[in-house]
C-alpha cells in the first residue's frame, strides 16, 4: 500500500494536489482513500491531506501516522509540532520539500533517517506559479513512486479542472509535466511497500502531570530587585529532557526558547539552563518526538538540588 501525506497552507492546492493523485491511481485501477484534515482555518493556516492506494480493498481509516512520502509545500511548518509535518516519520520514509535550503542543510537540522528530497525549480523560473503548485506537487510525486504514467496523470488533471475551461486545464498539465521533468536527477524511488499494519503505531497516551494551588499559585510577598534572584527560582514545573528520546535535532527547542535558555553542547545535545529557565514549558509544546516532559519543581529539587540537567536514568525514577 502507498501511503503519501500532503502538507501545506490553505491556498497551496494541497487538497487539489491529494485529489488528483487519488483520481490517477484509482485511473490505473488502484482501491484509493483520500482526504483533507482541516477545521475552520482560513488562507494561510496548516492543513494535510493524505492518499492510500492498494490493490487491496483499504481497511484502515483516519490520518496516515506511518507515511511512506511526505509532501512539505511550506518549510516553515517543519519546526511546527501541531502540524505533525515529522509525525510517524521511519528510515524508508521519503520527505520531498520545497524550500529554498539544500537537502543537506535538512539533514543537519532534523537529524532523522528519513531521505529528504528537496523539489527542483522549474526551468527557467525561480518558483512554480502560487495557483498550480498543488498540481507541481502531483508532478513530483508520480515521478518518485513510478507507478502512474504522465497520460493517466493528464487524465486526472481533465477530471478535476474540466469545469474551468480548456485554458486552465492544459496549463495545470503544462505545470505538472515540469515538475515531472525536474525530478529527473533524483535517483530516489518509492516503490509500493509490503503490507503492514499501520494501527499497531499507534501513538501512546501522554499524561500531564498536574499540582495543587499550593504550588503552581504561590504568593509573592514583595518585588525581586536583586541581581542575584535567578529568573529560575519562579519556576514550578520543570522541562525535563529524555535523552534516550531526543533526536539532538538541536533546532526546535533552542529556537522557540524565548528566553535562550537551551543551548547545544558540542556533542548536539540540547542542555537547559535552568537558573534562567522560567518555566514557561513552550520547549514541551514544540519538541517533535516529546523527549521533553515535566515534572514539578518539587520533584526536581529533591532529586537534584544543584540545578543541573536531570537525566534520563534520573527521570524514570522520578516517574
């Protein structure tokens, strides 16, 4: 089964995109899901669509958690957790990118197994036109899984763009077979992966810890004036890092710390420092594989008192 995510902002054509290569793989007589996965956003705001194809008739159902390719229209939604760009990300996971950044530099910045593509520019151009590029994306893709031909793709371009007249429909095709054409250097193919069951992936639960008033409301008697009072002595929760869990990314969380309080060891390790860490908990919101988690300042202090990093091993007997 081909298992192929879409992600993008609204105005992108990624839902246009999903749905041309679902009509073209069920045009070469494939079982097809697709879908968009939106609420109420507006131009602009993330969105994903997704495609399964099979010979086999499809019985999973819901967002693809273990994709086979990733499709990324904008690469500032990459260092976004809610976006889930990363989710379910494996080795033979392919991530095809458009981004002004080399592949190498993506690389350097996840650190994960997955092959990173970046999508060619047009020939002759610096970017493909804003209202096609959901139909570049579908020209990308046939030619990385080589299993839809450029005649079925046509097809699929007629079907969905009939009703806007024949102008629109042999510029979406003129499109499309470019960013086919550009990705002829890339040596990359996806071929359709042996059967597995997505579901057993499942992503767990995640608890919260929660405290009492005594703790996450305590009463300021007077104001701090004194250079000496670290920043850190207002925390209640503390960001603890599971260095068995981090990927040493070293991006997400060393750049949304609003308080540059994550630095990187020379060894790529994320290190908090926790004099200054405030514990305003956005490193936990934003780390992609949750190798961040909290646990009450309380806690923390009875098991290390000289405010250095926690560590894993600590952690699991903290929990």
């Amino acid at each position: 089964m081909y298992r192929i995510r879409f992600h993008g902002r609204g105005g992108q054509g990624i839902v246009t995109a999903s749905r041309v290569l679902g009509t073209a793989f069920f045009m070469q007589r494939y079982e097809v899901q697709d879908a968009p996965r939106y609420g109420a956003e507006r131009r602009g705001a993330p969105i994903f669509a997704y495609v399964r194809a099979d010979h086999m008739p499809i019985a999973e159902r819901g967002p693809i958690h273990a994709p086979d390719l990733v499709v990324v229209a904008d690469d500032t939604l990459v260092g976004v957790p809610a976006a889930g760009v990363l989710q379910g990300l494996g080795p033979d996971t392919v991530i095809l990118i458009d981004t002004t950044e080399t592949a190498e530099v993506w690389r350097d910045r996840l650190n994960i197994e997955s092959q990173i593509v970046v999508l060619p520019k047009p020939t002759g151009a610096d970017a493909y036109e804003p209202h096609f590029f959901g139909t570049a994306c579908t020209g990308a893709v046939i030619r990385l899984i080589d299993a839809i031909g450029l005649e079925t793709l046509d097809r699929a371009i007629e079907s969905e763009f009939d009703l806007k007249g024949p102008s629109i429909v042999a510029r979406n095709k003129e499109i499309a077979r470019a960013a086919y054409d550009a990705m002829a250097g890339t040596e990359i193919r996806i071929t359709e992966p042996t059967a597995r069951d997505e579901l057993s992936n499942a992503p767990g639960w995640i608890d919260v810890p929660r405290e009492g008033a005594d703790i996450s409301a305590p009463t300021i008697h007077a104001g701090l004036t004194s250079v000496e009072v670290r920043t850190g002595l207002w925390r209640t929760i503390r960001p603890i890092i599971d260095y068995d869990i981090c990927r040493h990314c070293w991006w997400v969380c060393s750049t949304f710390c609003p308080d540059d309080a994550i630095s990187v060891s020379d060894e790529g390790e994320p290190v908090i420092d926790y004099d200054h860490c405030k514990g305003c908990m956005i490193c936990v919101a934003q780390c992609p594989p949750h190798a961040i988690v909290t646990i009450p300042e309380v806690e923390a202090a009875a098991t290390d008192t000289s405010h250095s990093t926690v560590t894993a091993s600590t952690l699991r007997g903290v929990r």
